[in-house]
C-alpha cells in the first residue's frame, strides 16, 4: 500500500481466520462494512469497532482497525467512554439480539437517547447462537429450542421500535445478504448521532430460514418495502402493493394498487422526520420495512460534552489546581 | 471537660474557662439541618486555628418519619489545642433539637457533661414518638450533666417575627438561633456562617435575612440572658499546628483533587463514570465541578455502565475512573475483570458502607476488602490501596493514578463513609512538590504486538486508537502472551495468569517498606490497621505507649500487594492485632499470606472505633493482661 492509494476492502480485512458457521449471515455483513468503510473514507486508525459478547461480537477480530471485543451487553457504554475523551474515533458497536435487547437493553436504550455520534449494529437472527441455540429476545412465540422444549410463551419485541421508544434518531433496517446493505451503512456513518440499524441475519445452525419470506431471490420482493424520502410507499415485484394509512385504526394496512379503486395518492408518503409514520411502518405484517425509517438530527452528545468544557474552562478563568485547592476559607498557621 | 483554669475575657466580657479540647454533638430530626448546623462550627472552628476532627451521622431516608428515632440525625465535631485524630469518643456538649435526639444521644454524653435542650419540640406527641413514658426533663433523667433547656423553636420564631415570614421558613430558622448560641459559649466568629448564608441564599435575600436574625439571636441571648449556675462560656486555644496553608477536607473531596492532580501527573484527560450511590456521591458531585480542571463526569445509566465507560475511555487513552460503594463494586465485577485481562488502567474508588446486600448505607465498616483483592471471577489480582485520613485520600488517589498507568492494571482504591464525609483540616500540598509520571504512548510499529511488555515491570504497552500503523484488537478472550490472538493453549492460558499476578506482585517493589508509625520493633503488641481506623488506632497506641507500655502501631495502606517488610516486623513482636471494623478480614488475608498467628479485634457496629475501647482492648494483650500470652512456652 503506498501513502496516498484508495483504501480497499482488503485493507479493512485483518489477519484473522474468520471462525463464524459456514454460511452464516455474519460474512455478509463482514463484507458489506469493508466495502462501506473505504467508500465513507474511514482510516484503518481512527475506525474502532466495539462488541459485546456472541456470535455477531466477534467481528471486530476480523476488522484490520482497532477493536474492543469487551463483556456481555455493555458495548455501548464502552462505546460512550470512548466517544466522550475520543471524539475524533469512528465507532462501531456490533451487537446481538440478546446482547443488545437482553443483557445489555438498558445500555442500547441509553446509548441511543443520549445521541452518541456512533454506528450500532445490531444482527438480528432471533436466537441464541454461540450458547447454541436457546430462543431469544426477538424469537417467535412457539419457537422450540432446548431452552423451551414445549415452545417459547415469551412476546417477541421489534428492535427498531425500541429503538425509537428510546429516543434514536437515526433508525434503519437491512438485512445480511442485501446489495442495498453498503447504502443503508453508508447513511448511518453520515448522521451525526447514534445510527441504529437492526440486520437480519440468518442463522443457519440454529435458526436456519428464519427470514426467508423476506430474503428469498424470487419471493422476497413481495415482502420488502424499500423506503425513499419523500415518495410514496410501494414495493412488490412491479410496484403493485402498496402502504396505507387506515384512520379509523391509526394503523399501516398494506393494500394491493389498483384494488377497490386504490392508486398510488392513497399511499402513505415515506417522511423520515416523522417519528409516527416510522413507528407505523416498524411491525407490519409479513413484509419488513428496509432502508432509513427514520432520521432527525439533534443534540449530539460527545459534542455536548465538549461544549460544557468549553464552556467550564471559559468560566473558570484560568483557575488551576492550586487555586482549586484554595478554594473557599482557608487559614495560615505560623 | 477536660483541665480548667481561667482565663481572661473575650468578647462577652465574661471571663471564659479554657479547654484543651472538646467533643460537641449536634443532634436532631434529620430535617433540622443539624449536619448544616455542624459544617458551619466546624468552618468557624478551624478559622479559630483549632485542630479538629468531625463525624457525621445521619440515617439513609432523607426525611424519615419526624420525631421518631430512626429518624435522627447527627453531627460530632472535636476540637482542641493539640493534634487530634479522632472526632472523639463521649461528646462533653450534646444538642438536642427534639426528645427522640435526646434518648438516642443521652447515654453518650459524658456524666456532668452540657445538655443543650431544645424544649420546644418537647411535645407530647414527640415524647410519645421518641418512646418516652415521661417526660425526661422533668423525671430526674437529665440530673446528672448541667442542662440548659431553652424554648429555641419558640425563641428563633420571635427572633424572625418582623419579616413575616410564612411558619414553614420561620420554623426552620431554629438551627441558626442554636448555632449561634454555640459560637457565643465557645467564642467562635460567626462571620464565616453569615457569609455562607448570604452566598447560599443570594436568590432568596428573606431568608438569608432570616437565618442571620436567628444566629444572632442565639449569640445575643447568651450574651444577655442569664445562665444557669455551673453553664459558663469557654475557651480552646489554638493549636499548635505545622506551619503552613490550611484548610477543612473531606474525604470524598480529597478523593476528587487527588484524581483530578493524579490526571495532570500522568499528562492526561481524567474520566469519571459513576452512579449515585451512598456515600460516594459527592465524589461525584465534585469531579463535576473540575471540567476545567481535564475531568470529564459521566452520570451513568448504571454501575456497570459506569465501570465499562471509564475503561473505553480508558482505551481511548484517558484515566479511566469509577466510583461506588460495595454494592457498586459487586456489579462491576465482571468489567473489573476485563480491565485486568486486557491490562489497561482503570481506578475504582470503593467508599466503604456496612454490608451486606444494602446493608447500612449511611454507616462506615471496612468490609469490602474481601471484594477488593479476590471479588472476581478466575484468577484477576489488581492493585488494593486504603487511605487512611481524608487528606491521605488525595495522596492515595495520585498513588491509584500512578500505579494504574504505570502497572497497565486496574486498581481499587478503599475508603469508607467515615471518612468520606468526615473533615479535618488539612495542610495545602506544595503541588510543585510532587513528581510528575508522564505516560508515553506507544507509537513505534517496528515489531509491535499488543502484550508486547516492559520487562521490568511487565506492564503492556499502551496504543491507543489513532495511532497509525498500530490497529489491534482487545478483548476477554485469553490471548496468546505474544501475539496478542485469541488463544486456548493450555500452557499459554498458565503463563499469562501467571504474568499478570506477577505484574501486580511487582508493584511491591515501587511502594514504600512497611514501617512503624509509632513504637518499635520487638515489642510486646503490635496493633496492625488499614482504612480510616488511622485515627483511632494511633491515638490509643499513642495512650498505652504513656504508660510504658511496648506497644506499636503498624498502618497498612497498600493492602495488595502487601508491602516489603511487613512480615519481619510482625514477626519481632510478642502479640499482633488486627484491628478492623469487619468480621477479621485483614486478618485472615494476612494469616493466609504470611502464616502468622496474629489475633484479631472487631468491630462490626457501622461506627468507628473509639479509642477507649481501643485502649482497653490493647491492655488486656500487654504482658499481666487479662489476655496476655503465658510466658511460658509449652
């Protein structure tokens, strides 16, 4: 490599033999945040990639950028320290659904609601991977696992609506083998704030197929809703079907064009500042909202930290630590 | 009280008894502003020049239930001509704003001692709720000591009257009018309390207003009113103190500077992350207060939040620190564990509360050490220091900061609600003084691995993000003690439990010798301590020893590793005791290290050791005592 040649994909690639299942999700989205980071200008030095424990947290070990495989849950809040004495880093958290949305929900929910300027990725495959296969936080009600033999009785919860219960304001959806993955990638690294993005991720040892209604080459299409600001929700193979706002429920019905007199201006318009639409469009039945469902900017936290010391040292007036400690009475004894 | 002789006038024209020293006790409901009421003595105290030690006591509801006894909140000071290092035993003078204030603090007070009464708040009702069948200022209870029992809700009530103010605000004014009564009878300025009400109350000038009327009232009324035979007003001399700057600490705000210089040492960002918890929240609350001073606070979600913050600023090539109590430091277990495995330097600050579980979070024990050297799973050594004074919290924080970045380890840092929230003066540190201990990031890529070491202290090398060429990854995972991958080689996963307890054990070497802080070496008792038993400790040592005994005085502030030396020194004496305010843990960590036989003593009451029962304690082990070893050996 000399000085000044592009970065490449390979250049983000570390040495490592990557160890996940044959198959799995993750190489995909492995393959999608190298091609990503040279496209967004990301260093190899100033890119930290933070995960907490799983599957899916192994993946800094295969980034050649630094990286913090650290403990159970709590990546975000690594992730916080970092950002708030290191805001000049790029951070990634990389997280599970049960690392994110079990152990570690209150870290997600605060890293979100504070803004921190970073990427969080959580990969979704609605199980418990590397404790082989126990059914999970996203898992359907009635999945058999070892852990419930008889069916899970736990209600699943929809990550990108906690996350918008917690106050993201950046929250977007992909999944693993998708070409548009690198794109929705490529907008979270733009926003300044924390950047929620739920990948669905297949798991094919323990919850193989699990997103094939959504994923698959032939049928998939009917099942994405691919959103773009400012246009009219349609998908579907030739654009056919299509979201509607239903008034007397407040909720998104998706509806077939052309059908009952229903063209494209009673469709929902996609705004990506209005909370309300991204939280109708979170949980639709049989078809998965994909790309930016929301995005407003706000205070960023680690700037906000960086402004009150500005705004400390200002006040302060030169006051140091010898003047700290003659701060208040004091008293000379001769 | 202590030697009388008279002395000359003062003030008040009346002719005042000198005191070498004295113990006060301010109590009443815990909304009476009695820890207020005793921070401003304690500032007039030692602007008077006397040397000083206080103790406040308060329960953990904020606002239990008036009246009742649980509900009790005090405040000790002692202050004296001389060096003193305890806030005393019996207080000579209690306060006591209402009857349940008085039946928890009666028994202390010293026979013949100065009963202070507020008779106000002597209502039935309140009789009833203190748990009094009769009234005990009227049943012969209060005969032994020398009342004074003043109507002060009443008085400071008249005292106000002509700023008509609502009842609430007037009523409140009550610890004002006492503490002002208290400065006439001990000849303290009221200066510094009117300036403190006026800064404090800057927005609401009435009330500043009111608060100043009632404090000198109180000192109006002592200098008028004509008191009881044998209540006189007094004098304590200044005391003869090392020259030089002073001022009133408490531990946590110690603790806080200590950081805060430690950060400016070492040439870096200082991180704070924390939760509130009890006792350690001022330490906080005054970290918050530097960010012009390189500190950066954040008020985590929760504990383990807040310990995982401090190490990925940590990584990030900051100071990364946190701050609890026990029932932090059980949740941060794991992430304390991290830091250790990936070597990086962190600093927790464990202020002591009684335990377990919630335990007594308003009282002092020091049973955390247990969790400081071995809470946490597999084998994970780290640094343990103990202050031992509020001011030794500043200089035992410089030693966390330069140990943690120096050793590449976390480090552990006790102190306990005793003296986190107890003042002393303290005598201004020549900052110039101390050496600073720059850290030099890595930056050479030639050959670079993570785990690459110093081969005489065997700390890692320090990369932080940013630096090119350096890129690597750290984790949990048990990594190949060269390379720095992931690695399950059984030999390897042996050499680097034994690398890390040998780094940690290497911090010996760069720490002072075990010493004596009184007596010498071969005599009958040595009394060991750690932690904020300091005081207490020396002062009884310091009595026996007056009395010819042999007897010495051994302060461990580097708990692990132990310090060079300490096992000769135990070795050369009759008897060792252990004395700590826990169920012996010292002691079995010092039995376990050094196979001695030494005895312990504790105290496990959420309260410090009072130096009588520490005396009585050492005389029974001095040769004739009732536990004296035989002299014969069988």
């Amino acid at each position: 490599m000399t000085e000044n040649a592009p970065l490449t994909k390979k250049d983000f690639s570390s040495d490592q033999e990557v160890r996940w299942c044959p198959g799995c999700g993750d190489y995909a989205i492995l393959a999608a945040v190298q091609r990503t980071l040279p496209k967004v200008g990301a260093t190899l030095e100033n890119t930290v990639f933070i995960s907490g424990i799983g599957c899916s947290s192994r993946f800094p070990y295969y980034m050649n950028t630094y990286g913090f495989h650290t403990i159970h849950g709590r990546a975000p809040a690594f992730a916080t320290g970092l950002k708030v004495v290191r805001p000049d880093l790029d951070v990634w958290v990389i997280s599970g659904d049960g690392d994110s949305l079990s152990i570690g929900g209150n870290h997600m929910l605060h890293v979100l609601r504070r803004n921190v300027n970073l990427q969080y990725l959580l990969f979704n495959n609605q199980i418990y991977g590397l404790t082989k296969g126990q059914y999970s936080p996203t898992s359907d009600v009635g999945q058999i696992s070892p852990s419930s033999p008889y069916g899970s009785i736990d209600q699943p919860v929809t990550p990108v609506r906690i996350a918008l219960g917690a106050g993201a304001r950046f929250v977007a959806r992909g999944y693993d083998v998708s070409k548009q993955l690198p794109d929705v990638l490529e907008a979270a690294h733009r926003f300044q704030g924390a950047s929620f993005v739920e990948i669905l991720q297949n798991c094919p040892v323990f919850n193989d197929g699990v997103f094939d209604l959504i994923t698959d080459r032939k049928k998939g299409p009917q099942h994405q809703l691919w959103l773009e600001h400012g246009q009219p929700m349609t998908f579907g193979k030739n654009g056919e079907m299509g979201v509607r706002l239903n008034p007397q429920t407040l909720s998104a019905e998706i509806v077939t064009l052309g059908e009952n007199g229903i063209t494209e201006a009673d469709l929902l318009v996609h705004d990506e500042t209005n909370r309300n639409i991204a939280w109708l469009i979170a949980d639709l039945p049989d078809v998965k909202a994909l790309g930016v469902l929301y995005r407003e900017d706000g205070p960023v936290y680690d700037e906000s930290v960086r402004q009150q010391v500005q705004m400390a040292e200002e006040r302060a007036k030169g006051a140091d630590l010898k003047s700290l400690l003659r701060e208040g009475h004091t008293w000379t004894v001769s | 009280m202590s030697d009388v002789e008279k002395a000359n006038g003062t003030a008040s024209e009346l002719p005042r008894e000198l005191l070498d020293s004295v113990v006060i006790r301010f109590a009443g409901d815990s909304g009476d502003g009695m820890q207020l009421t005793g921070m401003q003595f304690t500032t007039a105290t030692a602007l008077m020049g006397n040397d000083l030690a206080t103790f406040p006591d308060f329960p953990a509801e904020i606002r239990a239930p008036a009246g009742t006894t649980y509900g009790v909140s005090g405040f000790q000071i002692h202050f004296a001509d001389h060096d003193i290092l305890t806030p005393g035993d019996a207080p000579d003078v209690l306060v006591a704003m209402n009857p349940a204030a008085l039946k928890v603090n009666l028994p202390e007070l010293k026979r013949g001692g100065l009963l202070v009464v507020n008779t106000g708040a002597f209502t039935k009702g309140n009789l009833k709720k203190a748990g009094y069948d009769t009234n005990p200022l009227e049943d012969g209870s209060t005969d032994p000591y020398r009342l004074l029992d003043l109507d002060i809700s009443k008085l400071s009530l008249n005292a106000v009257a002509e700023l008509g103010l609502g009842a609430k605000d007037a009523g409140r004014t009550k610890n004002m009018w006492t503490l002002g009564l208290m400065f006439w009878l001990f000849g303290r300025d009221r200066q510094s309390t009117v300036d403190w009400l006026e800064k404090k109350f800057a927005k609401k000038p009435d009330i500043a207003q009111a608060n100043i009327l009632a404090l000198n009232a109180g000192h109006i009324y002592g200098e008028s009113a004509e008191m009881p035979s044998g209540i006189g007003v007094y004098q304590v001399p200044k005391a003869e103190l090392e020259p030089g700057e002073y001022r009133n600490i408490d531990g946590n705000q110690a603790l806080a500077w200590g950081l805060a210089t430690g950060g400016k040492l070492a040439s870096l960002p200082v991180f704070y992350g924390s939760y509130p918890i009890t006792p350690a929240s001022s330490l906080l609350h005054n970290l918050a207060k530097l960010k012009h001073l390189g500190v950066t606070t954040f008020q985590a979600e929760d504990e383990i939040a807040a310990v995982c913050a401090a190490i990925g600023a940590s990584f990030g090539g900051a100071v990364g620190v946190t701050g609890t109590s026990g029932p932090g430091v059980a949740l941060k277990g794991e992430a304390i564990g991290l830091a250790i495995a990936t070597e990086l330097p962190l600093i927790v600050c464990d202020v002591q509360r009684g335990g377990p579980s919630t335990g007594l979070p308003t009282k002092t024990e020091q049973s955390d050490l247990f969790q400081a050297v071995w809470g946490r799973n597999g084998d994970a050594p780290l640094i343990v220091l103990a202050a031992a004074t509020p001011g030794d919290c500043f200089h035992m924080a410089i030693e966390a900061v330069r140990l943690s970045t120096k050793y590449m380890t976390p480090v552990v840092l006790l102190t306990d609600g005793y003296i986190a929230n107890g003042a002393e003066p303290w005598k201004l540190p020549d900052l110039d003084a101390i050496a600073p201990f720059p850290v030099h990031f890595h930056t050479d890529t030639e050959g670079f691995f993570p785990f690459q070491r110093d081969p005489e202290t065997l700390a890692r090398v320090w990369a932080k993000p940013g630096t090119p060429g350096l890129q690597h990854r750290i984790g949990g995972l048990e990594k190949n003690q060269h390379s720095g991958h992931i690695s399950y080689d059984p030999d390897n996963h042996h050499a680097m439990v034994k690398l890390r307890a040998q780094k940690v054990a290497n911090v010996a070497k760069d720490v002072p010798e075990a010493t004596l802080e009184l007596g010498e070496a071969g005599g009958d008792v040595l009394v060991v301590g750690w932690g904020s038993t300091y005081g207490s400790i020396r002062q009884a040592v310091q009595h026996t020893m007056k009395k010819g005994a042999k007897v010495a005085h051994l302060h461990l502030r580097n708990i692990w590793p132990l310090p060079r030396g300490l096992e000769d020194l135990m070795k050369s004496f009759d008897k060792v005791i252990i004395a700590e305010l826990n169920d012996g843990q010292l002691l079995k960590l010092l039995r376990a290290e050094l196979l001695t036989d030494a005895i312990g003593h504790q105290k496990i009451a959420g309260q410090p050791f009072r130096v009588s029962e520490l005396v009585e304690m050492i005389e029974t082990h001095l040769p004739g005592g009732s536990d004296a070893r035989p002299s014969a050996v069988a």
